[in-house]
C-alpha cells in the first residue's frame, strides 16, 4: 500500500465531527508550498490560505490590496503541498461584497483554479445572499465573525469586538445564520472568551477561534505570528512557539561573515 492512500484527508464532514466528539480543530495559515508542506507533515487539521498574505508576505498594512488572482496564486502553491489537512482560502476584499453573482464567481474560480476544499468569507446577514449562493452551488463556506479585518476602515480599529450587549446580540444571531445558510464553520475573531463560548454552545457547527477565548471547537494563528519570523507583532492572544526572526538573522549574519572572511565554502564544500 503506498503511503499516499494510507493518509485519512480532512473534509468538511471531519471538523463536524470534530465537534461533536469534542476533539479541538487546529488551523494555521500557510501561503506557499514549502510552508504548506511543513504545517500538513505537523498535523494540522485545516490551512487558512488568508488574505494575511497582503500583510506577511506582500507587505501592506491592511488585507484590502490583495486580489483574487493573488490568492489563487497562493492557494495554488499550498494545495500542491498538502497531503491531508483540509485547505481553505479567503475570498478577498472586493471579490465577494457587492452583489451574490460576483461572488459565486468569484468562489468558483477559487475552486476551479486552485484545486482548494472551501472558501471562507467574512461577514453575516450582510452577506447572507452571497453565501447562499455560493453553497447552493455545492462550494464549501467557513464564515468569519467578530473582528472582520476587511471591515478595517469603517470600524476604525483593531480592538476587541462584540463587548456591547447590541453588537453581541447581533454576532450570536448572524453565527445562527451562517449555520442556517449552510456554512460548514465559521471562525470568530478577537471577541470576548465568553461570547465566543455562548456562541459555540448555542450552533451545531465547529467555531475556530483567534484571540476568543479556549471554549471555540478550534484555533487559528497565523503561521509566521506562530513561529515567530513577524517580530514586530505581538496581541494579547498570540503565543510564540519559536524566535524565527533572531533564528534567521542569526544564520543570515554568520553566512555573511564565513563568505566575507572565506571561510565559505572550505574544502569539504568544493568540488
């Protein structure tokens, strides 16, 4: 038997069950094949291609400039380095808001071009039309709620969300909705820990928590956050596994030395 087909993949179906048997969800981001090699052989559950690749690996200061050819690019690399974790991408700023048709367009090419599982999209009852659409058409749907970083402009700040009674009243009932839509899961950022256990308890569907508390079915990071190669980022909620930044620094400034110095390549190194 090869090793390939002994390997169980992630689906949809897994992470519901997941749930159900109250075995916690683990995800991380990944946005090439290298990196998406490396986090599927550790064990993760699901990769969030995010639209984070506008930060961590072009540079902006917000998710908005990404497009969607972009992240087709990006999905693109990290499925062909995955062997069982299940891979889902972000539809970007702009791809999806302004009217349903767009948007299913927008998920298919997604699906099409990429090879990837689902799409995640943020937002609740404002997008109710989109996502319905996108299920209909058979396209698995993980929703976003709390702190939506798309949304960046009109709420002005990074803060936690959801600490007022209206504003949590309307995240409990658009989490219903997105279950009710059809959404397989739906990830809840930066909102207080005990909103996000009510809101776990109160839908069938697995939530995959960032800086919500240790009641969600699931985490979410981000990978270079995680391991620490972005150093001039650290919330409250982030736990660093390693210093990657002062790792790699390190290396680089020791290379520069032994060329600088010929002491690279010695003689066990030529040919």
């Amino acid at each position: 038997m090869s090793v390939h087909s002994e390997i169980k993949k992630i689906t949809t179906e897994t992470l519901r069950k997941m749930k159900f048997d109250k075995e916690k969800i683990t995800m991380l981001t990944a946005y090439d094949f290298t990196t998406a090699k490396m986090v599927d052989a550790g064990g993760v559950d699901a990769i969030l291609v995010g639209d984070s690749a506008s930060n961590v690996m072009a540079g902006y200061e917000t998710t908005l400039p990404i497009t969607l050819d972009h992240m087709i690019y990006h999905a693109q690399c990290v499925v062909r380095g995955v062997e069982r974790a299940l891979v889902v991408v972000d539809l970007p700023f702009g791809s999806y808001q302004s009217n349903p048709e767009k948007a299913l367009e927008s998920a298919v090419r997604i699906m099409k071009e990429s090879e990837a599982h689902a799409i995640k999209l943020e937002g609740g009852k404002e997008v109710e039309e989109s996502i319905r659409k996108i299920v209909n058409a058979g396209i698995p749907v993980m929703g976003h709620l709390g702190l939506t970083p798309q949304s960046i402009y009109q709420f002005g700040t990074y803060k936690v969300r959801a600490k007022e009674e209206e504003e949590a009243e309307k995240l409990i009932s658009d989490a219903k909705l997105l279950e009710e839509l059809g959404c397989f899961a739906v990830v809840l950022e930066k909102i207080p820990a005990a909103l996000a256990a009510t809101v776990t308890k109160s839908i069938s569907i697995p939530t995959i928590g960032i800086g919500a508390g240790a009641d969600c079915d699931g985490q979410v990071l981000v990978y270079h956050d995680m391991v620490g190669m972005n150093n001039g980022f650290s919330p409250k909620f982030l736990r660093r596994y390693l210093d990657l930044y002062t790792e790699i620094t390190g290396a680089v400034s020791q290379y520069v030395k032994d060329v600088k110095t010929a002491d690279f390549p010695n003689q066990k190194e030529s040919y």
